[in-house]
C-alpha cells in the first residue's frame, strides 16, 4: 500500500517490511525493544509534511481525545 | 444517535490475528481503503504495551448525489491503538476527520484471546453513528443508512483479516 504522499512510500514500505518482522518475530514474544525506531521516524518526517500541506494537522489534533489517543502533535517516537 | 454492535470468533490464536489485523490492507474486499499511514508509535518500554496511532483515507463509491451533498468522497479516520502482549489485548478506536460536522462515527474495537478456546480469538466490536448539524433534519434516514453501510463493510473487514490470517498460516 503506498503513502498518501508519493515521496514517502519508499519508506511506508521499508517501515512496514520492518514492523512485521519485528512484530511478530520480537514483540509478540515479549521483547521490547524497538528495532523499528530509526526508520519509523524517517517515515514519520516526510508523512508530517505531507499531512501539513494537505491541512490534516489540526484536525488530527482536535480529534485525539475522542478516541482516547495519548500523543500530541510534536512527540517524539519511542 | 445508533448503535452498532458485533461479537465475532475468529478461529486462529490471538498472535495471528492480532498481526493480521496490521496487515489486512490493501486486501481485495476493501478497496475503498487507499492509505493507511502510521502517524505516531510507541513503545513503552517498562510495561511493553505499544501504542499506534493511524490515519486512513477513505475512497467510498457513493452515489452523486451525496458525493455533492458531503461535498467529497474521500474521508479521513484517526485511529488509535494499544497493544498490550502479557495480556494478549490489542484494543482500538477510531473516529472520523472529515465530515464531523454532519456524521461523527466512533468505533471501538478489542480483540482478546477466547476464554473458552485459547486458539481462538474474540473480536468485540461496537460503533456509535450520529447526524450533526445540517443533516440533524434527517438524522433517523442518514444514521440508519450509515449503519448499514458500516455492517455491510465490518462484515467485509472481518473477511479480509480472515484472508489475511489465511495467507500467513500458508506461508509460514
């Protein structure tokens, strides 16, 4: 599946190949740590921009607590 | 305001399914679903629940007539998501970005191992429709056909992440 912005899906891809992996190989057996990171924010960078441009920052934001979302605008991934 | 409400027993471990369920799409039974970008992730390291936060775009093939009417066909969906892997609970909830302001459309959904079965897994799922401003008017008409329309697609979602689930098991 591509990203809605043409120039992030290289990474959509590599993120997802990675979360997968990971996923099922790492965290379902209880380890925690995300080997994912790096990439995911990469990824996150370019959709940020293109969600900014396309006007979906806001209303984001404003929809978070309606479904009880703990992350805000700017946080960092972990 | 109406309620939609839906138990359904996969027949595969909550492992399985919970992976299948971040991969289900594309999938050929739902291809109104275009985009589906991870937003936000984390990893809470001391508890290991994870938590992720998406953004879906949604292309509906919906008639002209309410294509004008909601001025658009393509929708947005925030959703949010915890995993938590000692306690096998994947939970999400979702809302819709676009057209709040005539339809707001909350989902809850919670997929736990089968206390009767633990190969099995319970998908809980429930979604509150509700007519704001403009369409207040016709509230009944449009919740009841917004209802509608999301069992006819729950029922295609659960089909695609059976596929999914399906697929996997044949590769591993």
């Amino acid at each position: 599946m591509d990203s809605i912005g043409d120039e992030c899906t290289p990474l959509k891809h590599e993120y997802d190949a990675c979360f997968n992996k990971w996923y099922s190989e790492k965290f379902l057996n209880g380890d925690s740590t995300n080997e994912c990171l790096a990439v995911f924010k990469k990824y996150q960078a370019c959709v940020k921009k293109v969600l900014q441009d396309k006007g979906l920052t806001k209303m984001i934001t404003d929809a978070r607590p309606a479904i009880g979302s703990t992350f805000g605008d700017d946080q960092e991934a972990k | 305001m109406r309620l939609f409400e839906a138990t359904h027993v996969f027949k595969h471990d909550w492992d399985t399914v919970s992976l299948a369920n971040w991969r289900k799409y594309p999938n050929d039974k739902t291809p109104h679903v275009r985009h589906v970008e991870v937003i936000n992730q984390e990893l809470d390291e001391t508890t290991g629940i994870l938590r992720m936060e998406r953004l879906i775009m949604v292309k509906q093939n919906v008639p002209t007539l309410i294509r004008k009417l909601f001025g658009g066909d393509v929708s947005y969906v925030l959703e949010y998501s915890e995993v938590d892997p000692k306690q096998r609970t994947l939970t999400m909830q979702s809302q819709n970005l676009t057209f709040g302001n005539l339809l707001s459309v909350g989902e809850h959904i919670v997929y736990k191992p089968d206390p009767e079965n633990v190969k099995h897994t319970v998908f809980v799922q429930s979604a509150q429709v509700k007519a704001a401003g403009a369409m207040s008017r016709f509230a009944s008409r449009v919740e009841d056909f917004c209802v509608n329309r999301f069992k006819d697609n729950a029922s295609i979602g659960r089909m695609g992440l059976e596929q999914q689930a399906q697929t996997m098991l044949l590769a591993a």
